[in-house]
C-alpha cells in the first residue's frame, strides 16, 4: 500500500524512531571505517535489506545524515555532497522512498545536493562524479547498473544499496529476470543464481557493511581494511613542451602528463604511406579520455599555424560514451583561448566548433568514409574488429582509446587480437600507454575489487603449458556440460572465471548483463571443451528456441514480435514456412576460442559436439546469428551451416551486417533450410545492385557459391535476338559495356542461379559480381581484385564471348532480319 501525503510527512516528521537502535551502533563502526577510507581516498558500501518503504527510507536518510557528520569533521571542503538516487520510477514504493528521503534531507541539512534519477537514465551518468550512490534494488537487480553506477562514486565516498529481506532476496523475480522468460520458458521456470552469487560476494569483500531492516540486526560488519594514507602524488610537467604549459596544468595525474605529451608526437603528419597510431588502454576511471579531451586540444592549437581548417573527427559505440572526451576538449580549448562553441543533441555533445578548426562526432560506420586530420576511436574495444580495420586503413592519425576492465568492452581483447593485426603493417608507428592511476579513488580500492570480481571484468583464461599445447595438437579434448550452480558456488567458480575469461579477451562488447543472463535464462545453457589438465579452451552459450505456440504465429507473420526466439522470428518473417514454427532448436549465442590456440580447429570440434549432442536431444536444427566477414563466414559453412537471412542494414556501430546460418538435423528441417537458402540467395542477387550495393566481396561471393546446387538448375538468360547480336558486337569490341549493360546483368542473373551455363574462373566470377550485379566501379573492381582496369574491362568481354559460345549464339554477320526481330 502506497503511503498518503500526510502519512509522509508523518513519517518525515518522526523519522528516527523509524531507524532501528541496532542499525545505529553499526553506523558508528561504518563511520568509523569511512573515517579510515578517507584517509586512504577509498570508499565503503553498506546494504541495507527490506521493502518497507519507512524503515528503509530513514534508514537511508540516517546513513547519509551520519556520514555527512563524519565529513563536517574531517573534510568540511567536499560539501555539500553529490548524492545520486537510483530508482525505478513506474513503482510507486521506490518512488516514495525517495521522496521521503528528499524530505528528510531538506530538512536536516543544506549541505547535500540530491539527484533522483530513473535506471533507464543511467548511460547518462557515465563518467560523472558523486560523493553517495543510492541504488533501490527492492525491485530489479540488474548487471550492467552495477557494472555502470558503482564507479562513479569517488574515494571517501559511500554506496548505500537497498535490496529485498536478505533471507528471501533470491526468491523475488527482478524486473532483469522477467525480461529472460519467453513463452516457452515462462517466469516461474527463471533460475535465481546471479543474485545468489551477488549475495556471497557481498558476504566475502571488506569494505562493506550489510544490515537486515526486517529482523533489524546486522549481518555483517567489515574486517579492517588495511589502508595507506593518501599521499598527494607531485605532477612533473615536462620542461619542454610544444603545447602550452596552461594546458598540461588540467591534467589531474601524471599518466594524463605523460598521455598529453605523446600527443605531441602527432603534431606532424606521417608522409606517404605511413600512419601515427596511439593505443591508450586502462581501467575505468584513470581519465583516459579526459586526457585525449586535453591533447587534442593542444593539437589543434599548434595544427592552426600550418593549416586553414583543423578537422577532428570523434567515435564510439555510442554519444554517451564521448561526453568526458567532449567536456574536457571544451575546457581546453577556453584555456586556450579558442572559443568554442558546443552543438548540442538531447543535452549531450555533439559536435564542438570553432575559428578554423571543428571536433564531430559521428557513428564508426560514417568516419569510415570521412577525411580528418585527426580520427579518435574512444572505447574501441566495444566496436567489431572489421570496423576498427576500416577505420585503421583510411586514415593516417588514429587515437585509440580503450577500457581494460569494463562494463563497455574488454580492452585485453583489442588489445590482443587488434594490435596483433596492425602491429604486422609495416606503415605503422605505434604508440602504446597503459594508465594505471586511479582519479576518482585510489588503487586497491575494496569496492572496485568487489566489483570486479562480483561481474567478472577481470576474468582471465587459464595460462597453457607445452603439455596443454600437445593435448590440442592430438585433439584430446573433454566436452563439459557446466553445473551452472556449482560454478556460481565457491567450489566451482574457477572454472567459471576460466570459462567467462576466453569471453572477456575474445569478444569485443562483454557487458555483466551476459553474466546476469548465463546464470539466469532458463532458455539458456553452457557448454564448455576441456583438457584433461582441467583448462578450458573453448566456451559455448546456448539459447533453446522454439517452438512457436500456434495462438502466437500469425502475430509473428504479420510482424508482430517474441521474446527469445531470434531464428524462429527471423525464419518465419522472411521465409514465411509456417511448420519451422514447431522446430525447436539451439542458437549459439557466443562461442569463443582461448586466445593462445585460435585457428587449431578447436572451434569446428566444439560444433561438431553440440551437433550431436543437439540430435540426441531431439532438436530440429542448430543456428547462430553474428556479425558477418569473410572469416567468420568461412567458418560457420566449412561447418556446413547454411546462410539464409541478412539483416538490410549494416549495424551502425559494428559496421557489419547481420547473417543468421542454421545446420538442419532432419530431412523435414533440412527442406525448409534448403528453401530458405534459395529464397535468400534470389533476395540478394537481385539486391546488390541497391541494398547490398556495399556488400564485402568475399562475403557476397561465399553467400552465392555456397551451397553449390543451383538456385534455377534450367533457368537460361532472357535475352532477344537484339540483345544477343549486341552482345555479339560488345565481345567484338565496337560497343562500350554501358550500352551493353542491361545484357550483361542478365547473364550475371543467369551464371549465380543456374547450373546451364559456362565456366568461368573465380576471377571471371568476381569481376561479374562485383562489377555488374553490384555496379562498382572499374577502379574500386580493379583495386579490391588487385588488378589493373582494364584487365576487368578486357575479362568482362572475355566472359561475353564464354557466354555465346556456351549458347551458340555467336555467328559471323553482323545485325538480324525484321523476322528475328518480332521473335521474343
């Protein structure tokens, strides 16, 4: 029950007796540790458990009334304290929760500063500073909000999280649970591990404080911390510098000293061929970006005296994630003297402009295709490797910013299989920076432990010896069906740190979310290779979908939308069979290999013991969704998979498009593949000329060579005599190809859709592709094909010839007479 107005302020007026005598004597040793954490510039949480709306709003407002005591005494030039509220707004309990302690503080004090925000807002609290978090988890638990929220809280401050009764906490379906039900899987069958799991991390980190409301007793105090008084670490800035000594002054440690004066270095522009890379890797909060922000600015100042316009262009996986960049660009360039003037969108920054010079957001897909003097990819470890490729070949100075341990990506993964790639080019210089240094608190701070070991973000996988290598080579592997709650328990966690580590270096955009949905999906399950010395080599995440109830399948046919279900959904939306809605299946959600033994074939033994394991369990088919590139477009058809959808546009983000590929089971599944793959072979064909117009060429070739049976087996060209004698006189040479074009398209049709026509090599097959059915130029055809024009200009006339032949249409005289003419 939703308490009234007055009984609010009721409760507001007579707040303490609400706030149990137990709980203050444990804020007396909660401050007492705070005090210590001060000292040490760390932080401290305490849990406060319950849903009653009064007992846990005093309680709140007396925790943070305590600790602003404790402040007053001791650091008096931090008021008044920064205090984030987290909630969900559509709950009327949270929302009079933090209405009362609004009301409290209003009236205790004047020296705290509140803001009550929704957990749907929380992107945009990214890279802010608080002295107090709230986070009202009574209804929701949701990974990537810890994974968001807990760092934005700086050192000497506290979090302060309130979940359910701690005894029934796992029993209560979050608002993150409900949204893993599909209608196969209903709510009741949703597992509670991750919250179990949350629970026990809390339980073994010090540093935090928890406290049961309903049964008002602690449950856990804190052991001593062992800390280090803070000392203030000297800032040496260089003593020759060619950026004003005015800007090297904003920087807040001496890693954003050292980031800055590397960015000198870019002053001068590489000549010819060669490319000036930074890669600037850390942990969140070490102000990475904050210091890209300060030397850019330092580069467009001194780029100025030799150019007429300085044009910076900025990306990431999205615009919040540049707003830190942005804010401290501005504040440099003012310091400067360069007057910027923001653009804003949705009160974020977008675009920064000035005299003679600009910094632009724009999405990765955009500033491939853009000139810059300067291209800054800031959490590059969440965009796709193809995309930071294209990125990396079309410009000539590239700053590279990436988090290591985040929610965002994983930087050990750019790092790794990133670098390594670029690292080969002999046109690159390469700057490499690791910053360590805390900003908001300091190192060995117990909270961004708990954090990082409660999401995860450090997981790593296991280190191999000769003898692992060996096992590989001999392909002795073990195929591991994981206990999901014994490695969310004490005694299994190591594998599954192991397991969730390979995910962590080989995938690019790891949010703790993915964790959330491991433990809890009931649709979801895990599978896992082994060697027979324990490590885990290859991991595997699985989603059962379908099959589709028959109430929910016309909605479907009609674009109507199901949770969990992505092939099913896609199969019958595109192709339209309505019996694939009763298959049941596995889709790969991810499947990863240890960094160390990539390209052994791990990968491809992996599927083939999902395949049988899949068709001992009576499934129809095995699929898997991912961003295509010839590589990986290889893989998953080497292993028989078969295309049979592609998004219509690229991600904007990743770049990619999306391809979903299915590996049928049974002969009735196989049918429908077959159908699908045909359905989708004719779609693209006759969509590269437009939609897939910029289509890799080896993925648009892989997709319409494979599989080889044709799509028309008797389909011929439908040419007119006219056409044909043109055709004739284009092979010959007197006719150019655009005055031929429209034939040549059709016998491009014909060569992809039949098996009645002639051979052709791959280069022949390419150049049709790539020239003709996607309409590229001669030079882009001549630049991909590494060959000169008018070798493509020469072959596509070669291939006229094959073509009349192939028909017996060729013949000596040239034109026809009016009776061939009226023939159709």
């Amino acid at each position: 029950m939703v308490l009234t107005e007055s009984e609010i302020r009721q409760v507001v007026d007579e707040y303490r007796k609400y706030v149990p005598a137990s709980l203050i004597r444990l804020l007396k040793k909660f401050n007492d540790s705070v005090l210590k954490a001060i000292d040490a510039n760390h932080r401290r949480m305490i849990v406060l458990c319950g849903e009653d709306v009064e007992y846990a709003a005093c309680s709140i407002a007396r925790t943070i009334l305590s600790y602003l005591r404790n402040i007053k005494k001791h650091k008096r030039e931090l008021l008044p304290l920064k205090i984030l509220y987290m909630l969900h707004r559509d709950f009327p309990k949270e929302r009079v929760k933090s209405e009362i302690v609004a009301r409290i503080l209003k009236e205790e004090t004047k020296d705290v500063k509140l803001t009550i925000a929704d957990y749907s807002e929380t992107e945009e609290y990214l890279g802010t500073t608080f002295d107090i978090l709230i986070m009202d988890l009574t209804d929701d638990l949701k990974p990537n909000d810890l994974g968001r929220l807990i760092g934005i809280v700086r050192g000497g401050g506290i979090i302060i999280l309130n979940p359910p009764e701690w005894s029934t906490w796992e029993n209560k379906l979050t608002l993150f649970q409900k949204e893993l039900a599909t209608p196969q899987h209903p709510e009741e069958e949703v597992r509670n591990i991750f919250i179990r799991w949350v629970k026990r991390k809390l339980m073994e980190h010090n540093g935090i404080f928890i406290y049961d409301l309903v049964r008002k007793r602690t449950l856990k105090t804190s052991k001593d911390v062992k800390v280090r008084k803070k000392e203030k670490k000297e800032i040496k800035i260089p003593e020759k510098t060619v950026f004003p000594r005015k800007l090297y002054e904003l920087a807040l440690t001496q890693d954003q000293v050292n980031v800055v004066k590397i960015l000198e270095e870019f002053i001068e522009r590489p000549r010819g061929e060669r490319k000036k890379i930074l890669v600037l890797t850390a942990d969140r909060g070490r102000g990475k970006s904050c210091a890209l922000g300060i030397g850019v600015a330092g580069l467009i100042h001194e780029l100025r005296r030799v150019k007429h316009r300085v044009r910076v262009l900025v990306t990431a996986p999205s615009l919040i994630n540049v707003q830190s960049f942005m804010d401290l660009a501005i504040k440099s360039l003012e310091t400067l003297g360069l007057k910027p003037r923001p653009i804003m969108k949705r009160g974020r920054v977008l675009e920064i402009q000035g005299e003679r010079y600009s910094i632009e957001y724009w999405e990765p897909v955009d500033v491939v295709n853009m000139k810059a003097d300067i291209v800054v990819v800031d959490e590059a470890a969440g965009l796709q490797v193809p995309m930071l490729h294209r990125i990396w070949d079309r410009h000539k100075r590239i700053l590279f910013s990436s988090t290591i341990h985040g929610y965002e990506g994983a930087g050990r993964g750019f790092s790794i299989r990133f670098l390594k790639a670029i690292k080969e080019d002999k046109r690159a210089e390469i700057i490499e920076y690791e910053m360590e240094e805390p900003i908001r608190y300091s190192e060995d701070d117990p909270i961004e432990r708990w954090q990082f070991d409660t999401l995860l973000l450090d997981a790593e996988p296991a280190e191999l010896t000769r003898e692992d290598h060996e096992a590989i080579a001999k392909g002795e592997f073990v195929y591991v069906k994981p206990d999901l709650e014994k490695w969310f328990s004490k005694e299994g966690e190591k594998e599954l740190k192991q397991f969730f580590g390979i995910y962590v270096l080989a995938h690019y955009r790891n949010q703790p979310d993915d964790l959330g949905m491991m433990a809890d999906a009931p649709h979801h399950t895990i599978r896992a290779l082994k060697l027979k010395t324990g490590k885990i080599v290859c991991s595997v995440q699985l989603a059962e979908e379908g099959p589709i109830p028959e109430d929910m399948v016309d909605n479907l046919l009609l674009g109507g939308r199901i949770p969990g279900n992505i092939i099913p959904d896609r199969f019958l939306k595109h192709i339209r069979i309505r019996e694939f809605a009763k298959t049941v299946g596995w889709r790969i959600v991810r499947i990863a290999t240890h960094p160390q033994v990539m390209s052994r074939g791990i990968g491809s033994e992996m599927l083939k013991r999902l395949i049988e394991e899949a068709k001992e369990r009576g499934y129809d088919w095995v699929g898997a969704g991912f961003g295509v590139n010839d590589r990986l477009l290889k893989f998953w058809i080497k292993n028989g998979f078969i295309p049979i959808h592609i998004s219509p546009d690229r991600n904007p983000v990743s770049g990619e498009y999306t391809v979903i590929v299915v590996y049928p089971l049974n002969k009735e599944t196989e049918d429908m593949v077959k159908i699908a793959n045909r359905e989708f072979r004719i779609k693209l064909l006759n969509s590269l000329h437009d939609n897939y117009r910029d289509l890799e060429l080896n993925v648009a070739y892989q997709m319409l060579k494979y599989p080889p049976e044709p799509i028309t087996p008797d389909y011929k060209p439908k040419l007119t005599p006219i056409q044909w004698d043109r055709l004739r006189i284009y092979s010959l040479g007197p006719m150019t190809y655009e005055a031929a074009c429209d034939i040549i398209y059709e016998l491009a049709k014909t060569y992809f859709t039949s098996s009645n026509k002639p051979e052709l090599s791959e280069l022949e097959e390419k150049i049709l592709l790539m020239r003709v059915l996607q309409a590229n130029s001669w030079g882009t055809v001549a630049d991909e094909l590494n060959v000169r024009k008018q070798v493509v200009m020469t072959t596509l006339k070669d291939i006229a010839k094959k073509f009349l032949k192939y028909y017996n249409m060729e013949t000596v005289k040239p034109g026809i007479n009016l009776k061939e003419a009226t023939t159709l």
